[in-house]
C-alpha cells in the first residue's frame, strides 16, 4: 500500500478488503448468533439463520467491516513505518477506485513530526538559590501566631492583661451598627446591625475605618464617605453618602507567646522549642526546594520550546484542548460553579499548543537519552512527598494502592530527569533570590 503525502503531517492510505473475507466473517458469526441469541416464539437455539440475520445482520457487518479495515491500517502503518498521531479518518472510495471483489476506503491521518532542538550548548538558564535563616523562621511564628490570635474585652483586667485604654485602635476587633443614606435616603447594603471587623484588616473603606478609631463602646460618629467609582454597589459608586456609626464592643487582640504549649499546639508533643524551630525549618526548606524546582523547570521548557522546530499535529491539538476544556468543567463543578456554559476552543489554543510541543520534546529527549524514570526515583518521590504527612508510612502505602497515583509521580520524576538532563548541558546562571521574593510576599 502506497502512502500519500498530503502535507507536512498529512498522509493518506488506501486500504481494500477482500468482499469475500467479509461476507465469510459475518456468516461465521452469524451462524455464532443462532445458538445463544433469544428471540420471542423461538426456543433458545432454535432461531434459524434467516431472521438472526434478519435482526443482526447489518450491525455484524459494521463490526466486521471496521475489524477488517482495523487490522489492514495498522498492517499498512506497521509495514511503512509510520508513527500516527491521533486516529484516522476512514472513508469509503469511489466505485472505480476499488479492484472487482473488494471494498476500499481511504485512511487520512496525521503522523507525528521531526523534532529539531537546536544547540542545548547555546543557551543560558536562570537557577536560583534561596536560604531559610532564623528571619524566616521568626516570621513563620509570627504568622502561626496571629491564626491562633484570639480577643479579650478591652479595657476589662484578664489573665493577659487589659489591652490598654478602651478606645478602638487598628488592630482591635469591634462590633458596630451603622446606618448610611443618600441625599436623606437609605441605601441598599447601607445598614448592618452587629457588624464585626478588625481594624486595619482594610475590609472596610478607609474612611469607615478611621470614623470608628477613638470610639469608645457606646459612642457614635456621623461622617461623609465617598465611595470609589469602581465600587461594586452601582447605586453609590462614585457618590459621597453619610453615614452613622455606633460602637457596641471594643476587643483586643492577643497572640500566643512562644512557649511549651504553643508548641503542641504545631504537633510537638513534649513542648520543646527547639524541635518546633526545627521542625518548621525542614518545612520552610521543603516548600523553598519545591518552589525552586517548579521555576527551575520553567525555564527548562521555555527554553526548549524557543530552540525546538516542529509542527503540531491537529489531531494532538485538538484532543488537548478538548481535555483542558473538560478538565476545566470538571473544576468549576468541584466549586460549586455553573458548567455547562460554552467553552470557546480558542481560549485553550494557545496553552494546549504550547502542553502538546513539550510533550513531543520531552519525549523525544527520553527516547533518545534514556530517561526513563525508574522505580528508586520513584520510590523517593513518594517518600519525600509522604514526609509532609504525619504519618508517612500511611501515605506511601497510599500511593503505591494505585497505580494510576503512582503514573502521575512516574511523570513528575520523567520532567525532572529532562530538567537535570538539559542543565547539565546549558549553561547554569545561578542567582541568590531573598525567601520574600520566592515565596511570592514581596508585596506584604
């Protein structure tokens, strides 16, 4: 069978089966039929060969036909050595195109193409380093600290003291009523009764957060507010209303102190300080070392994708962008969103071009360099993730129940053998980064 060459990646085959073949496979199963299918006025067995094929026939033929032609397309593609991409598309030839006895049909398909990655050699990559110091660690407390934050009455004398004079200051928690009006009317969203927010928190405007700073509990304040032209309520947006606010309780925070038992709380039993130091240190490092690693392989696959040459098959792109859209209904279905809105293909053009060119890249850089994941790599993956985990043993067992979990770990390891692969044949820049700037907080 010849192959036609219809473009880059286009090919067509022309594919005959012999009539005969047909007919004997369907007579055959037909015949197969008569001794289990059951049929109303028929004894079971006794359906003769006439109204079996009466009832079956055309569907066994379907059957046959696309086994038939299966099997001499994939004899065809084996025999020129074609590597396809994606399924073809079969279609009966005209009545002249087929040899007297036989059906023909036309396969067109597309196969997969030529990888060029360009001189790896040539090409500089950015890795950065980052330190967990005890600043970090300090921080980490802070922020554990203030999730455990809980409010005493201001003013009031307690275990902790009384939080100072009973005046509301950034930082407290207080609970108010307020009532707002436009031009002498009141306005939807306008009024709440026992209204709690903290200060400084910026959930309120600016200008409502210092009208309640100096209150004491009981006291009321009437101020003009401006709300932004953005403003999400239409009916105030971009207008000046006033409103009158009345503090009802005034509470002051208190975060724990560093101590034995704020260290149980994190899950170290005997209360020692420096295992909880410790232990949120190996913690920040883990997350530091994942961090790293996902930028790192970032500009791996943006690099191989600006020195790499290829076409991209549209059977692979379009069965990429169909899986993005699904998994993205799929997504806004675990959230509770509405999904069944339609999901324009050009909106996930770019990104499934872009998924589909590394998939073929990595591909062709494991086929050709033997980086295949093995199964230590892979044993150490799931260790390491499991050590994350209060009971590790738990987790490994976990993943190792399914073999499904264990094929997205294999493919993590796969990425991270290319990424050491390719840096071990660019040049590395390797820049210090501050752990804010990792960590996204610089903006904190």
């Amino acid at each position: 069978m010849q192959v036609e060459n219809l473009g880059k990646l286009e090919r067509r085959l022309s594919i005959s089966v012999a009539l005969a073949e047909i007919e004997s496979e369907v007579d055959t199963r037909l015949k197969r039929l008569t001794r289990t299918v059951k049929m109303a006025g028929f004894r079971p067995g006794k359906v003769p060969l006439k109204v079996v094929a009466q009832q079956y026939g055309y569907q066994v033929q379907n059957e046959v036909l696309n086994e038939k032609i299966g099997r001499a397309f994939d004899q065809a593609v084996t025999e020129n050595q074609l590597r396809v991409a994606g399924a073809p598309s079969i279609a009966p030839k005209a009545n002249e195109g087929a040899v007297e006895g036989t059906v023909a049909f036309d396969a067109t398909f597309e196969v997969y193409p030529e990888v060029k990655i360009g001189d790896l050699a040539t090409t500089e990559i950015e890795k950065v380093a980052t330190t967990v110091s005890d600043a970090e660690i300090d921080k980490t407390l802070d922020i554990l600290r203030k999730q455990r934050v809980h409010y005493h009455t201001k003013g009031e004398a307690g275990e902790h003291g009384d939080g100072g004079e009973a005046v509301a200051a950034k930082g407290d928690r207080i609970t108010v009523d307020f009532a707002g009006t436009l031009d002498g009317t009141p306005f939807a969203g306008g009024t709440a009764d026992d209204y709690t927010f903290v200060l400084g928190e910026g959930r309120m405007l600016p200008e409502f957060e210092a009208a309640a700073i100096g209150l004491k509990a009981g006291e009321s304040r009437t101020f003009p507010l401006s709300f932004p032209e953005d403003y999400h309520g239409k009916d105030v947006a971009g207008k000046t209303v006033e409103f009158k606010l009345t503090v009802k309780q005034i509470e002051w925070a208190h975060m724990p102190e560093v101590d034995a038992d704020f260290a149980k709380t994190l899950g170290i039993a005997d209360g020692d300080l420096e295992k909880m130091r410790a232990d949120i240190r190996s913690n920040l490092e883990r997350e530091v070392k994942k961090r790293i690693q996902s930028r790192t392989k970032e500009s791996v696959m943006n690099a191989l994708i600006k020195l790499t040459e290829l076409d991209v098959p549209k059977a692979l792109l379009e069965n990429e962008v169909q899986r993005l859209i699904e998994s993205t209904r799929n997504d806004m279905r675990q959230r509770g969103m509405k999904e069944d809105m339609p999901f324009p293909p050009e909106l996930f053009q770019a990104q499934a071009e872009r998924r589909v060119k590394l998939g073929l890249i990595l591909a062709e850089l494991v086929r050709v360099n033997e980086l295949q994941a093995k199964s230590e790599q892979i044993k150490a993956q799931v260790e390491e993730y499991a050590q994350s985990y209060e009971n590790p043993a738990e987790v490994v067992r976990w993943y190792y129940a399914d073999r499904s979990r264990l094929n997205d770990v294999e493919g993590l390891v796969l990425e991270e053998n290319v990424v050491n692969y390719v840096l071990g044949q660019t040049q590395v820049k390797e820049t210090q980064l501050a752990f804010d700037e990792l960590m996204g907080n610089t903006g904190a």
